[in-house]
C-alpha cells in the first residue's frame, strides 16, 4: 500500500461543496482516506484576474503497484470530467475541482500522462503548509531529497497568500487516522 497526498481545489461555484463532493467521490471508489487538512483560501498562482481557490490537500492510501496507481490517476481524471474539467496543456482557467497528486509515497514517475511528485509542488504555499499542518513537515520529496519543512524555509512565498477557512474535518465529520 503507498500513502498518495493529493492537492484539492476549487474556485467556481460553491468551492467547500465541490471540494467535499471530490473528496467523497474519492471515497465511493473504496479509496481510504488516512487525512486531510483544513481548507485553506488562496490567492491563485501565475494568474491575477480568477478568483480565490479553497484548497485542501489530503492523504489516500492505494494499492502500491504501477498499474493501481495509474488507475487511481485516471479515476481522479474522471472525477475532474464529472465536474466539466477538460485538461489542457499549458492553460489556467478557472475550475469547479482540481486534482493534482503531489506525492505516492517515495516513488518518482516520469511520464507524458503522469508526473510524480508534481512538477510544482515547491512552489505553492497552498500545497506546503496544508501538508506540514497535517503532520508531513518531515516527509522527504524524493526528488529535492528535501523535507516539506526545508522546504517551506528556504522558498521566498511573496505575493502567495493562505488563510484557513474551516477546519474540515469537523465539517465533514471523517474519521481519520493518524498521519504518518
């Protein structure tokens, strides 16, 4: 089994209920949810004229073979369809959900479909705190062999803000799991 941490957002419509309803989707597909954190609003990335995201990232456990996690990729993929995303290259357009793995364990995939970590992760603020809340501020990212933690330090975060919302896990009442 491999711990796959996940980034969740969403800044169209009514942001916590896509998030919920992605997370919950996640769920129905026998996927075990072990955390996740609070949801944090977020001033978007690279752009400046959409509107803030509710963001979350949260922890799945999943067979560990190449062939489950690439059918956990395109599941998720799937739930993005169920709320009208269409991927595509190089374009940020506002959107009701989106998925993003950022890591399946220590593994490192480098594909055209799939990237593992992903390939922006150190960069968001919206990833990296989510994740140190939730206890991951040691978790080495197989590819920096840096900690979130490290991370978080050494990265100047100007411009990006985050604000917590609402501590999810009440709202949602999930029973979870300690993280690792």
């Amino acid at each position: 089994m491999k711990r796959v941490v996940l980034s969740i957002g969403s800044n169209l419509g009514d942001r916590r209920a896509n998030i919920i309803t992605a997370v919950k989707r996640i769920i129905d597909k026998n996927y075990k949810l072990i955390s996740i954190s609070d949801i944090y609003e977020t001033k978007p990335v690279e752009v400046n004229e959409h509107p803030y995201y509710y963001n979350v990232v949260c922890v799945f456990e999943i067979p560990g073979r190449k062939r489950d996690i690439i059918k956990f990729s395109k599941e998720l993929l799937e739930i993005e369809e169920y709320f009208g995303r269409k991927r595509k290259q190089n374009e940020i357009l506002p959107r009701l959900i989106d998925i993003d793995i950022i890591f399946c364990g220590d593994l490192v995939i480098d594909t055209d479909n799939l990237k593992i970590p992903h390939k922006k992760f150190r960069k968001r603020l919206f990833v990296l705190k989510p994740l140190f809340d939730i206890g991951w501020g040691n978790f080495i990212d197989p590819r920096s062999k840096k900690t979130i933690k490290e991370l978080l330090r050494e990265r100047d975060f100007r411009g990006q803000r985050v604000k917590k919302i609402e501590i999810l896990k009440r709202v949602a009442g999930w029973k979870l799991m300690p993280t690792e």
